[in-house]
C-alpha cells in the first residue's frame, strides 16, 4: 500500500531485519560456470578449495541450489551494530535537479570501514572463527577491504595479516593505521617475507606493488602456514551472497511504503555491491514475478563488462587462483596510471556476468571526470562526501533523473551509495585542482591484453 509520506530516511526495525541471506544462483536458469582448477581445467572440487578457504565458506561458494541461507546469530548481531544502514529519499537531489523522477539511495559508508565490505568480512570471520582457525590473510589495494577485515577480526579475536600494495602503504599511512588499530599486522607488498615476494623483489627491484602481487602473498602466506585460510572481498559467489543483505534490507523497507523501484543502479568493480543490491530484485525478475531495470557502471579506463570478452581467466596478475569465467579485460591488465577513481579489477563477478550475458542487465562506462563532477554535485546537495567508486552510480542515477526531467516520466530510480571518500582526498585533490584526466584505452590496448587470456 502506498503511503503519503515517504519519510528522508527509511528504516528497519531490529525485528523487520533479514535473518537469511539470498542465494540469487538458486533463481538462474543459466548458473554461473564453475571455477576452474588452473592445472587440470577441471571444476574446483570442495576439497581443493578447502586448501584455501575454510570450509562453510567452500559450501557457499559452490551452493548454486539453496535460494535462503541463514545468517547466524552471531553475525546479525554484529550486524545490528552498523545496519540497516539508511535508505535515503534524495528530496534535495531530486528538487535540485527539477525532475519528477524519485531518487533513493542506500547509504553503506556509515560504519568506520567506510564501505559495505564490512557486511562479508564479517561473515569470512566468523566462519573462519568458527572451524578453530587462528587467523586469515589478504590484500588490500586501496585500503577498504583490509580495514573492513581487520575490524571484523578484531571482533572474533582472529588474526589478520594483511599485504598492502606499496605504493598504497606509503601513499595512504592514515588507512594503514586504521587497520593498524584493530589489530592487524600490516606488510608492504612485495615483502621479503613470501617466496613469491621475494622472487618478484629480486626480478624488479624497487618496484611499488601491484594487486596481483599481494593476492599471490596473501595465498601463500595462507597456505603455508598452520591455521590459516585466505579470504578475498570481492568477485567470489561467497561475498555476493553476504552482500545480499543490502539488497534484502533495501525491499524490506521499501515494501513497508509500497514503493517498487523502475531502475537500480550500481557500481560494479568486481561486483559485490551491485550483486547484492540487485540480488532480491533480479530474483522476482527470474521467476517471472516482477520486471526492473538494472544498470552496472563502471569506469572507461577498466570496462570489463562494456568492452571486455566473456571467457575464461586467472583471477589475479600471479596467475596462481583458479580461473574463473567472467568478462574481462585478460588479467595483466592495469588501468592507465592517471586513473584514481578505483574499480580497477580486470574481471567481473560469474554471477553477474551470466546474467549480463543473458541479457538481464545492463551496463554503461563513464569518464572519470564526469565522476569527479557528479561526486562533487552530490556532496554539495546532499550533503555526504562519497567514494569515488560510489560517485559512478551517482553519475548514472543522475543522468537518469535528468532524462526523466526532459521526458516528465516519473520513473523511481534506487542506486547504491557503497562509501564515503575521506580517504580519497588526493583523487579529489586532483580533480579540485583541475590536473585530473581522462584515458580511454585504445581497440588495440585491450585485443593486446586479452590475447593473453588461458585456452580453456
Ligand atoms: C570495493 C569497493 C567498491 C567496488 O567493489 P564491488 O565488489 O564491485 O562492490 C565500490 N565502492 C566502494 C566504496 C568500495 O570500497
């Protein structure tokens, strides 16, 4: 039923919160294909990932049947610390804009990791908790992972050991030193502490990291050490299922007003976010019970959805993960130096590339600059300061609402706001500055980088 007034902000109440997570596989005609072992091209078995990850979490991974998995206890009260986090009406976006359209956003920056990654680190922990582990490993590029991480290890009293790309570690100390204060043992990557790190040290000295790296680090620390498992914040089927809770909570609220959203709006770097904001929604469109339109954006300097190939490939730049299918852009490829908006990964999530490929979404990619513009119009107005990986759908969901303006549809439009961007100022200090650019790569550049992509 619809109601008059639509409240600023939408909230749940403690006993109207999700208490399963939604397995959008379970609903996929077409289920996203399976990881491959990268020796035999044969299907991950448990077992094999088992090496990796602790085991509840190789079940989630390879459960494409169970549409509602149990979020435990111990975890919803976690949760119950930070969320439901705020589903916003944007009345001031939407006066500012003159436009008729209904603009809501769901707002995952209000916890101190800055970002949504903390809804699955949160989970990785417990269950690593759980099987008697004594800690994890994991990388961390620009810092919001390793930082969610660290405070859901801090909670369960695991440890963490996290590798930071170098050039990271030297250029973002306040982020280090957040993760730092949850507990976290925190090595610049490459290290002299993994074989592979100091392979790569002897090979190219001096050198400032990469993401590719520090996942190889992050994997053999895990696998040679006792008690230890790996846990990775994105791409994996695993992390979309935690992430639902995004999606799940955002229904909820907006069932109790009778609002039904025409458009939903994500970024997408690897996936998460938008998998799990879509995820409840893309399940009504798959069983045929309702019909929306589902947008992922990403940056042009990384379009792995708009322009990359639909294949098999390594997950990281070591080429020591399983390969996964996805669209990709061929894992050595590195998005132009200039490029600071984030979403840099290669590659996009199996489940959402199936449904990409099935024709059930679709995808756009837009300039950096227009990022930085909409980001900067959006703080003004509504008063948040969002990451610059958020700041992509704002664009997205701006222009939509533009597009009604012009045509007086009266379309509602959701998107996700995934964080806040206090520990992005020098990205914002370059496009403040005006010296922020734009790169596009080339034809040639991305049939160069995927050329490299392993026959399967
Ligand atoms: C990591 C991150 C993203 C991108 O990751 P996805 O897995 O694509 O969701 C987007 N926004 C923020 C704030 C992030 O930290």
């Amino acid at each position: 039923m619809a109601k008059d007034h639509i409240p600023y902000k939408i909230y749940l109440e403690e006993n109207e919160m999700p208490k399963t997570w939604y397995n959008v596989r379970a609903d996929m005609k077409n289920k996203p294909a399976p990881l491959l072992n990268p020796g035999t091209l044969k299907p991950m078995t448990a077992a094999e990932l088992s090496g990796v990850f602790c085991d509840e979490l190789v079940k989630q991974e390879l459960d494409d049947v169970t549409p509602y998995i149990e979020i435990p206890e111990e975890i919803r009260e976690f949760y119950n610390m930070y969320r439901p986090s705020p589903l916003v009406r944007a009345y001031c976006l939407e006066k500012k804009l003159g436009t008729p359209a209904k603009i809501y956003y769901k707002f995952e920056g209000n916890n101190t990791s800055g970002s949504h990654k903390l809804n699955s680190a949160i989970a990785q922990a417990y269950y690593a908790k759980k099987q008697g582990l004594k800690g994890v490993t994991t990388e961390t590029g620009a810092g919001q992972w390793g930082t969610a991480l660290s405070m859901a290890c801090a909670y369960f009293g695991l440890d963490c050991k996290v590798y930071m790309v170098k050039v990271s570690y030297e250029q973002k100390p306040f982020r280090r030193e957040v993760m730092r204060t949850y507990g976290a043992s925190v090595t610049p990557s490459p290290s002299t502490e993994t074989a592979v790190g100091r392979k790569i040290l002897a090979e190219h000295p001096g050198t400032t990291g990469s993401l590719g790296c520090a996942i190889s680090e992050a994997v053999e620390a895990a696998t040679t050490r006792e008690g230890y498992r790996y846990v990775l914040g994105s791409v994996l089927n695993q992390v979309l299922l935690h992430q639902s809770i995004i999606g799940l909570e955002t229904k909820a609220a907006m069932d109790k007003y009778g609002i039904k959203p025409d458009v939903i709006i994500g970024c997408a770097g690897g996936g998460s976010n938008l998998g799990g904001l879509i995820a409840p929604f893309m399940g009504e469109k798959l069983r045929g019970e309702a019909d929306y339109e589902f947008i992922a954006v990403e940056p042009a300097s990384c379009p792995s959805f708009t322009r990359g190939t639909f294949a098999y490939d390594f997950c990281d730049t070591g080429k020591v993960c399983p390969l996964a299918k996805m669209y990709t852009l061929g894992c050595g490829f590195i998005p132009a130096a200039n490029h600071a908006g984030g979403l840099r990964y290669h590659g996009m999530s199996s489940v959402l590339s199936q449904l990409y490929a099935d024709g059930l979404m679709r995808a756009i990619s837009v300039k950096q600059t227009e990022v930085f513009k909409a980001a900067e119009y959006f703080a003004r107005v509504e008063g948040i300061l969002p990451a610059p990986e958020s700041s992509h759908a704002i664009k997205a969901a701006i222009d939509e609402a533009v597009k009604c303006r012009e045509t007086g549809e009266e379309k509602t439009i959701l998107f996700g706001l995934t964080g806040t961007g206090y520990f992005d100022m020098t990205a914002y200090e370059q496009y403040n500055d005006g010296k922020m650019t734009d790169y596009v790569p080339t034809d040639e550049e991305i049939k160069a980088s995927v050329s490299c992509l392993p026959k399967v």
